[in-house]
C-alpha cells in the first residue's frame, strides 16, 4: 500500500486546517487508517484513527476538535483529518499510517505549524 499526504501547513491559534491521505494499492487489505503526529522532540503518537466499519476514537487532546472520516474505491481509500480550534501544542509533523493485517504503510508526514 501506498501512501501519500496533503495538507498542513501554518495557521494562526484558533484557526482550521485540513490533512488529506490516499492510500492506493492492495486497500482491500487496509483494516484502518491513522494520523500520526510527532512535536518536535518528542516521541510520534496515535492521534486519530478510523476503522474499515467506520468506527472512530481519538485521543483527548484533540477530542472535540478534530474529526477523522474516510472515502474508499476499488483502487484507493482516501482520509480526511478536520482541524479546527488549533492550539500551538498541535504542532508537529503529522504521518498517516495504513494498517493491515502484515505491514503498516506509512506516509511521508506533512508539518503543521500553529503560530501568531
């Protein structure tokens, strides 16, 4: 599988931005699909994810503020991640990340630097 982002960028605090991710190859095998993201000097985690059911779970920090939802085809599956209310501690590279049931497939991440 591969995957590639789009998105991020700079936005002020309070402000929205939005992540795009395409994943194409064997999707049939994509079991679900999350967006990573790593602040700068610290460890990548598990920011949002969404299930092949469509099933969602987020982490607390950004609960409320974010909302992951996804589009498939026969040949590619497609992940949005909404960002709204960006605070500075969002900042960080984000990564997607498809995973199926042998590898984890994972994009080139894409920055998102909230600032005034």
């Amino acid at each position: 599988v591969q995957v590639v982002e789009s998105g991020g960028g700079l936005a002020q605090p309070g402000g929205s931005l939005n992540l795009s991710c395409t994943a194409s190859g064997t999707v049939f095998s994509i079991r679900a699909m999350g967006w990573y993201r790593q602040p700068p000097g610290k460890q990548r985690w598990l920011a949002a994810v969404i299930h092949s059911d469509g099933y969602t779970d987020y982490v607390d920090a950004v609960k409320g503020r974010f909302t992951i939802s996804k589009d498939s085809s026969q040949d590619t599956m497609t992940v949005l991640l909404q960002m709204k209310n960006l605070k500075p501690e969002d900042t960080a590279v984000y990564y997607c990340m498809a995973d199926s049931p042998h590898t984890q497939d994972w994009g080139q991440g894409t920055q998102v630097t909230v600032s005034s």
